[in-house]
C-alpha cells in the first residue's frame, strides 16, 4: 500500500488532515479572509479541503491548490464538482516549492505543509512570493508543548516550543493577526480518527494483502502517539501579514 493511500484511508474521517476541529478551521478561514471575493493559494493542499470549506461560503472567492498526489488532486476535483465549486478552483500537480504563478494571491495557506519547503521560516519565503500587497498568510506548524523524548524528536525533528515559534516568525518581519493553539481535544481527536479509520478499513478487508499492513501502521502510530509524544506535541496556527505593510 502506498504512503497516498494509506493517507487517503487515514483521513477519510478528519478530511481537514490537522488536528482542528470544525469552529476552529471556520474561525482561521473567517481571519483569513475578510472581504471573502479574495484569490486564494494552498501550497500543499492534498484534497483541498480548506479550500472547498472557503468555497463553500464565498460566492466570489477563486482558489488555487497545489499539492504531488494525483490521488488526492483527483479526490479534490470530484469533491469540487459535488459541491458545485469546481469552477472557482484550479489545481495543479507538481512540487508546491517550484509553483509559479504570474498574479498574486490575497491569502496564501500551508497547513502542516512546512516540510515541503524545509521549515517554517523557508516556507514563509515562499508563501511571500506568491502574496499581493497587504495580503495574508495562514500557516499550521508543529511545536514541542514540553521537553519531548528523544524518540519524539527523531519523529518530528528539531521543533521549537511555542515561544519560540512565534519569536521566528516575528523577526522574520511577519504580525500574527490571529491565531490557535490545538487543544488537547482536537489532537486527540484527530489521531483517533487516523487510526479508527485504518484499522476500519483493515478489518473490514480481511482478505485484501494491505489490510495487515493497514493494521499495522494505524497500531503502530497510535502505540507512538499515546507512549511516545503525545504529552510533549503541540500545533499552532497563525494568519500572518508582513510587518512593513502597516497602515496599507
């Protein structure tokens, strides 16, 4: 089983793929966009799921995703047509750090997204390139709550705490204007469902060659979740303009 489709059956219940629950996407996408007819941008948008949810309520907002998987672009280009959107989003198959587009964008997203521009600070270059004058940023990263175990940080890498976070996003020239730590609840939530969903799927194709490895993974993920970060992992999101935009 590929890492697309284990992904795909993983998410088929938290399609959002962070841990955040409905109210709270709702309020990031609401500080996001203020006027509602912006041009919006997902780098690394997999379904498109933040973009439909934007959609769904802006008559006159138009969206473009980018994101590798043909799995997940083709899942959200069926789902865009069922919720008579598909005009107003353009998707695009390729890397999202070699994405170019000639107009820019009034908010630029990337939740959970960062490693595919080698950090946090590299991705907000990115989004920066692709953003129109006096536009906004929406990004979701992860961060230590706590001194994390060793086999958390082999997991996840070398995160900050949240202090920390915000501390390099602020001397990088950016405002938060908003933002939302996950709660205890909508991490738990998320995780349970991921592995709910794979081991569903796995019981329920007994006789399918990827059902035990289905099995595993999701067996696996929640033995490391629950023994090994669990207490120490956080998830922070922030809508973010450029400081030097002040006053315009």
């Amino acid at each position: 089983m590929s890492r697309d489709q284990i992904s795909m059956i993983a998410h088929a219940g938290h399609p959002i793929k962070s841990p955040l629950d409905d109210d709270s996407v709702s309020r990031l996408l609401e500080h996001g966009l203020p006027r509602g007819d912006e041009r919006v941008l997902d780098l690394g948008c997999g379904t498109a799921e933040w973009l439909l949810r934007a959609l769904a309520t802006r008559p006159h907002l138009h969206t473009e995703g980018v994101d590798v998987s043909e799995a997940a672009l083709t899942q959200a280009r069926r789902a865009a047509g069922e919720r008579g959107v598909g005009d107003r989003l353009v998707l695009h198959r390729q890397e999202a750090a070699d994405f170019v587009c000639a107009q820019p964008f009034d908010l630029v997203i990337s939740i959970g997204a960062t490693h595919a521009f080698g950090g946090l600070l590299p991705t907000l270059a990115a989004a920066r390139k692709h953003l129109a004058p006096g536009g906004r940023v929406l990004i979701g990263e992860s961060f230590w709550d706590r001194t994390p175990s060793p086999e958390a940080v082999e997991m996840f890498g070398d995160l900050a705490d949240l202090a920390t976070t915000v501390d390099h996003v602020v001397a990088d020239g950016w405002t938060p204007v908003h933002g939302h730590v996950s709660t205890r609840g909508e991490l738990d939530a998320y995780e349970w469902a991921c592995w709910g969903s794979l081991a569903s799927w796995a019981l329920d194709h007994p006789d399918d060659p990827a059902g035990a490895q289905a099995l595993e993974t999701a067996t696996t993920a929640r033995s490391e979740w629950l023994r090994g970060y669990r207490d120490s992992f956080g998830f922070l999101c922030l809508v973010l303009r450029r400081t030097e935009w002040a006053g315009k």
